[in-house]
C-alpha cells in the first residue's frame, strides 16, 4: 500500500518496484529507462493490462449494432527495484543527472526540453 499517490509501489513481473509512471507509451519507456538506467536504478517494464470492457449498449431494435471500439493503444508501466523511489522526490531533490552530468530539472524530465538547464537554486545564489 501506499504512503500517497505520490509514492507508488507493486508488483511488476514478480519483482517489488517503486512505480516511476503507468501507461507510458513506447517512446517514453525508452527515454525513462536510458535516464534512470544511468542514475543507477535498476529499470523494469511490463505492458499495461488491457482495460476491463465496458458492458455493450443494447440497441434498440431494428438498430444497427454500434461499431466496436478501437483497440487500446500500447502502453507500459514503467518501474525501478528500488521501491523507495519517488519521482517527485528525486526531480525536485536534484537527485537526478542527465548522462552528461546537468542535474534533471522537471521540463526535461516531461520531455518538454531536450537539454536540462540545471540552475543554480535560489537558495544557493546569495551573492
């Protein structure tokens, strides 16, 4: 169980990990697990479970039956043995590095830069 929605851990294969993010699509997985991966975590990944289907609606008759839905798309959960981690906790905590050494801030880890910009805290910067 628990501690908070924030601090998630399960079963993954057989192997206790601390979730790092559910339905993460392929390209994501890849990102994630070359960045922890090089922090030192150990990555493990399985295929989301299929949703459970909705019961069908009844048509009404002489209705034509309403198409199926698309399949799902392929997702994954993403998690490392060390069920400790907290992803919050390690961003914010500076506790993270890129593979060239900048500290991992929250834009690169949401993919929205491709280079971190780690900044001096405004705590450290009393000159």
């Amino acid at each position: 169980m628990a501690i908070n929605k924030n601090h998630l851990f399960e079963e993954i294969e057989g192997i206790k990990c601390g979730i790092v993010e559910k339905e993460v699509a392929p390209d994501r997985v890849a990102f994630l697990k070359d960045l922890l991966e090089a922090n030192g975590f150990t990555v493990v990944t399985a295929p989301t479970p299929p949703p459970k289907p909705a019961p069908a609606p009844k048509a009404a008759e002489g209705a034509p039956a309403p198409p199926p839905p698309p399949p799902p798309a392929e997702t994954y959960t993403v998690g490392v043995t060390d069920y400790t981690f907290n992803p919050i906790n390690a961003i914010f905590g500076r506790q993270l590095k890129t593979r060239d050494g900048h500290v991992v801030t929250l834009a690169y880890w949401e993919q929205r830069e491709t280079v971190s910009h780690d900044e001096i805290p405004y705590y450290e910067d009393l000159a």
